[in-house]
C-alpha cells in the first residue's frame, strides 16, 4: 500500500483530531490542551517523545530500522485572536480565539505522517524529528524550540526539513505551491513616538505640534520605499495604527504609529532598519521634535534551499500528479517563523490550497480572517506528503552514501 493509500485510510482518524484541535483554539507559546492532544494521538507509536521547557511544544522522533541521516518535519499549532465567523461544519468554542490560519490541519497532518511513517519504519534510512511548534504567530517559537535543542534531537543535525502551510483562498484545493529562494517575506514591527508640546488649536506657533511631522514621517516612508529601494527586491512598509490627540482644538504633546515591515532579502532587511530609523530622526530634527522609534526585528526571510524546493516539486509529480504542482512566480508576502529553521537546515517551505469545495479560491476569505475556512479534503494528501518527502529523502541519502 502507497503512503497516499495509507493516508486516507486513516482519514476519519485525521479529520476527528483535526476538529478537537479547532474546538479548542490556543494561543502563543502556551497551549497545554493542544499539546495533550498531540500527546494522545501520537501515544503508542514507536517514538523518543520530548516536551518544551519554555512553551508548550512536543518533540518526536522515530528511529529508522537501519542507520542513516535524519529529517525534520515541522508543524504549527497556535491560534489567533479572533472570533471565528461563517458556516463552517466545526467552529471554535472559545471565544474570540480561532484557527484562523490553520495550524489545526498543520498539527493533524503533522501526528498522520508520524502514523504512516511509524508503520514504515522497516523501510527508513534514518530518523525522522517531528516538530510540533507553538508561538508562531509573532512569539518566535521556532527559534525557541532551536535553542532548546529540537534540531538536534537525533543527535544530529537534519540533513533537511520540510514545512507545509494550508491557504483558504487564491489557491485551489489540493493544489501544492513552492519555488527555490525566497518564498516568505522577512517581518519585522515598527512603532514610533514623536513628542512635543501641547497647546490651543488656536496659536500652534506657541505648541510644538506632533502631529503633521508624524503625517509627514508615514508618507515619507512611502516614498523612501520607492525611491530608496530595487523594485526587483522590494521593501513594504504598512502604517496601520496612528493615533494623536484628545479634542479638535488641542495640540498633543504626543503622535504615536506603528506599522510592519516586509522585506525578501536579507540585504534589504539589513539595509531598510538603517534607513527607516535615518529618515525619522531626520524628520523630527527638522521640526523639532524628539523621536522614539523602536525597531523590532521579528522573522527573517524565509528562503527555500534550490534541491530541497526541486526536490518537493518531483515528489509533488510522482505522488499526486503533474497539475498538483505549481512554482510560485514571487515570494507570497507573509511571513514565518520556519525562517529560523531554513537559516539552519536545508529546507523547503510549502503552500497548499484548502479552500473549501464549491467555493471560489478567488473569492474566498483569506487566512486570517474570522470567515477563513479550511476542507478537511486535504488532510490526507498533506499527511502524505509530509512521509513520503521524509522517506524518499533519507532513502535519497542511503542511495548517495
């Protein structure tokens, strides 16, 4: 039997432990009821299983029945803070958090290639690391689960890992995206305060008005982007909050914003920091004005490794069929923590179109959004995918000695 038989053979298996994730959405690097459920569905499985000191993360391994290199597999398992919407068959009972992106099918895809590879082990030339990672929604949790030893696990660093990431909409169902280079932007957070002082509306000569230096500094980084940057290697930066000021006719002794940061090299993500904190220094010199800016470098670039990118596109082929695979024109302009992960190992990061049957990927609510739904269609062919890139990798290795 094929590991795509074998996945949906355990379908209903998939599609149950998948639900109790999304019943009970957690969020950050805590998340004991989800961890606990992982725990269960991996329970009596021939595996070397660890938790995480600092978060709620769990840690496999399984041991090939012959010797050989190792391979890691990630999967993430945190929520977002948000109230799930729309008609989906299962939706969150905890209010105002929601698996919004989908790291409950991550999470079950994750336990199923675990089951289908434990089932296979005779066949393994190595080990395979499962990584169930909290905290990937802005907490870095990769990074913890680095620190705290997950890339040694087997004792030994992975000669490659491999992601997938589900999308709701733009991509249809069942469809496997990925390219070689950059294939996540790097994010990082800005946040600003320009001070001066208050007055009446009425005689601004007497105040030291904040507020159309700080207008002055979110246009000017519009066209320091522009103008300061490749278009062929682009810089975003989105000012999403700003907020001044108590009545019309006071002048605030404060203006604060705050926007995100995207870049898709790690010579623009050097380069941008410099010159956005350049430009608003620079800006309220001009006016007088003292400026805090703080910038927060949260993720690096996520970059695909060449081989291991062409690697999941011929296994894509051979598995599911030709038209599965598409190669992304450009890097999608979102962001991840297995970024820290690619730093480290060979890695290759990939996409697949969940949009819910008889829903247009194209008019479908995108990740993140409360209405965002996601088909439990695709369970088996992601858990699949995740075993079969594990053992046709390390039997690639066996094979090349």
């Amino acid at each position: 039997m094929s590991l795509r038989e074998a996945a949906h053979d355990i379908g209903d298996e998939l599609v149950r432990l998948r639900h109790a994730l999304h019943r009970e959405p957690e969020l950050g690097l805590n998340l004991p009821r989800t961890q606990e459920k992982v725990l269960a569905a991996l329970a009596g499985l021939p595996l070397t299983v660890s938790t995480g000191k600092g978060l709620s993360s769990v840690t496999a391994v399984l041991r090939g029945a012959r010797p050989g290199p190792a391979v890691l597999l990630r999967g993430d398992m945190d929520a977002l803070p948000v109230t799930e919407r729309g008609g989906s068959p299962v939706v969150s009972e905890v209010h105002g958090r929601m698996h919004a992106c989908g790291h409950d099918l991550h999470t079950t895809m994750l336990a199923g290639a675990a089951h289908l590879l434990a089932a296979r082990r005779d066949r393994l030339a190595g080990d395979v690391v499962f990584m169930f990672q909290p905290g990937e929604e802005g907490a870095g949790g990769a990074k913890i689960m680095i620190d705290e030893g997950v890339l040694d696990a087997a004792g030994r660093r992975p000669v490659a890992a491999y992601a997938l990431h589900v999308i709701s909409s733009v991509i249809p169902q069942g469809t496997f995206v990925s390219r070689a280079g950059p294939i996540m932007a790097a994010a990082d957070r800005l946040l600003v305060t320009v001070r001066g002082a208050g007055g009446h509306g009425s005689t601004p000569h007497r105040a030291s008005d904040p507020i159309p230096a700080a207008c002055e500094m979110v246009t000017a980084l519009q066209t320091m982007v522009t103008r300061g940057f490749d278009v062929f290697d682009p810089v975003v930066v989105t000012v999403g909050s700003f907020h001044a000021g108590t009545a019309d006719n006071i002048i605030p002794e404060e203006a604060r914003f705050e926007a995100t940061v995207r870049s898709f090299s790690a010579e623009a993500h050097t380069r941008v920091q410099e010159r956005i904190l350049t430009l608003l220094h620079g800006i309220g010199a001009a006016h007088g004005l003292t400026v805090d800016a703080h910038y927060d470098v949260s993720y690096p670039v996520t970059v695909n490794d060449r081989g291991e990118a062409a690697f999941v596109g011929d296994t894509v082929r051979e598995v599911f069929d030709e038209h599965r695979y598409v190669t992304a024109p450009q890097p999608f302009t979102g962001a991840e923590d297995f970024s820290f992960v690619c730093d480290q190992v060979p890695s290759a990061f990939v996409a697949l179109g969940a949009c819910p049957t008889g829903i247009d990927p194209a008019r479908a609510a995108y990740n993140h959004a409360p209405e965002a739904a996601f088909d439990d269609a695709v369970l088996a062919d992601g858990a699949a995918l995740y075993a079969e890139l594990a053992e046709r990798r390390l039997s690639r290795e066996a094979e090349t000695g």
